[in-house]
C-alpha cells in the first residue's frame, strides 16, 4: 500500500518536472525566434526595397509590401555599373589578399613565437602598436608608394598594402605559443630543419587559427571601401564595394537599386558560409573570436 502511493506521489512529480521541462522549452524557444527574427529583419527588409520604387521606399508611414514585384531594380544595376567587371577585381583582390595574409601572417606568428632572435620582443610591440594608428594616418605615403610602382588602378595597387596585418600576425602567434615544444624537439630529431617544421607540423595544426584569419580576412578584403577608392579612378577597374557607393548620386539615391546591388554582391559570401558553416564555427571557437 505505502510502496503504490510512494509510486504515485513520484510519477506525479515527475509529470509536474517534465511538463516544467518542456514550458521552460517553450518560452526560450519564443525568445530565440523573436530574436532570430530581429536578426533577420534588416535582411529582410532590404529584399523588399530591392524589389520597390523609390517612392514605396522613401513613404512615410513605410510600405512593408510594394504594390509590384520590381525585378528590373535588378537589370539597372548593370546599367549604371560594370557590375561583372567589378565582381571578378573583388575577387581577385580577396583572393589575393586572404592567400597573402595565411602566408605571411602564419610565417611572422611562427617567427614570433618559437624563434629567438635579437629585439624580437621590441619588433613585435613596435607591430603591434599599428593596430592603434587609424588606416587613414598612412594612406598619403601608402598612396604614394603605388604611384611610383606604376600601380595605380591594379590589382596588385589594391592588394599590396594589405597583404600583411598586425592583426593575422598576433592571432597566429598566440595559437603557436600555445603549442607543445615537444613537436619541434621531435621533429630536430628526425633531422627536420627550421622551415620543416613549420610547413610540415605546425602549420597543420595551425588550421582553426588560419580559418579563423582566413574569414576576417575574406569579409575585410570583400567590403574594403576606402583605399580602392583612392588608389583607382575608372570604374571597370574598382571593386564592387566602391561600384556599390558610386550608386549613391549628389542629389537623388535610388534605394532600390543600390539594395539590389548590395544582395548581388554579399551573395558570394553568404553562399560561401553556407556551405562552409561548420568550419567558419570551429574557427571561431578555436580562436576565441566572436562575431
């Protein structure tokens, strides 16, 4: 009799944990879709414009839905840009500087950290303090520098200068500071020199670091405004983050079209995390960036 209702007493405890269990459930599953869908909005909202006139657009109260679906916006952006010529220079240009940074970078963060030479500690507190100095403090001499190379309006005119960060630099070292001293022991053992062991062992295990350099690096290189705008002047020639602001007219601003612009070019990089996600996630979380 006192085994039953010991019974009955648990399984009614049990009901009541659970259903606290799937109510808490409930509410955080509400809270992270209202959330998700805060995130989401600003995306979505530009969709909308990009399919809009401009007067649905400019309306006060605004208009959440257009009247009709306006895919044209669509065509006028390679009206008024050579938008295709625009698509490949940025390319190109993340391409080359993501390639040239995971190679530099990694060789100076390896340098740094596993090998002694004299004023190393000086040097790396002299690059590091890069990082608090403003883009724009060396633009002119960057500037410069390009013209008198013949580089004005290249590829190589945009890439060059940023090819190489104080930021990958750090990022790198401290991964291979982190690593065991018994790896390269190991591998003087087998008669591996100084470049043996840093192509052959610790750059592989350096991936969750250089993944992690390797997307800082895509979205900087993809967005970057301020430098191809100054070191080009013809329009086939700039990538499409300048092409995307010269859509933006003294007087009149045609929303719409610069929205659709804006969905063709950050396409390339949404398709591209989406088929990379997991390990854009693992390189995160092995660096210890955050978004």
């Amino acid at each position: 009799m006192r085994s039953s209702e010991a019974h009955t007493r648990s399984r009614r405890r049990a009901r009541a944990s659970g259903g606290g269990r799937r109510g808490n459930n409930v509410w955080a599953h509400v809270v992270l879709s209202i959330g998700g869908f805060i995130m989401v909005f600003p995306f979505l909202w530009q969709i909308i414009m990009s399919l809009s006139t401009t007067a649905e657009v400019t309306s006060v109260p605004p208009t959440f839905w257009p009247s009709e679906l306006r895919f044209d916006n669509y065509a006028e952006v390679f009206r008024q840009v050579p938008f295709l010529d625009q698509f490949w220079v940025s390319v190109q240009v993340t391409v080359a500087t993501v390639v040239g940074q995971i190679v530099l970078c990694s060789m100076a963060g390896y340098a740094f950290a596993r090998m002694r030479f004299a004023a190393s500690a000086v040097i790396f507190a002299v690059m590091l303090s890069i990082l608090m100095i403003p883009n724009q403090a060396y633009i002119i001499p960057q500037y410069q520098i390009v013209q008198s190379l013949g580089w004005l309006d290249t590829v190589p005119g945009i890439v060059i200068p940023t090819i190489f960060s104080a930021f990958g630099t750090f990022l790198m070292r401290q991964f291979f500071v982190n690593l065991p001293g018994e790896l390269e022991e190991a591998a003087r053992l087998d008669g591996a020199n100084s470049f043996q062991i840093f192509w052959k062992v610790m750059l592989p295990l350096a991936r969750p670091s250089i993944g992690a350099l390797a997307i800082v690096t895509t979205l900087a290189a993809w967005n970057n405004l301020l430098w191809p705008l100054v070191v080009t002047s013809r329009a086939e020639h700039r990538p499409l983050s300048v092409g995307i602001a010269s859509l933006n007219g003294q007087y009149v601003i045609d929303y719409p079209v610069m929205m659709a612009a804006s969905l063709m070019a950050m396409a390339p990089i949404l398709i591209l995390f989406i088929i990379m996600q997991r390990r854009v996630m693992e390189g995160l979380a092995h660096s210890g960036l955050k978004g």
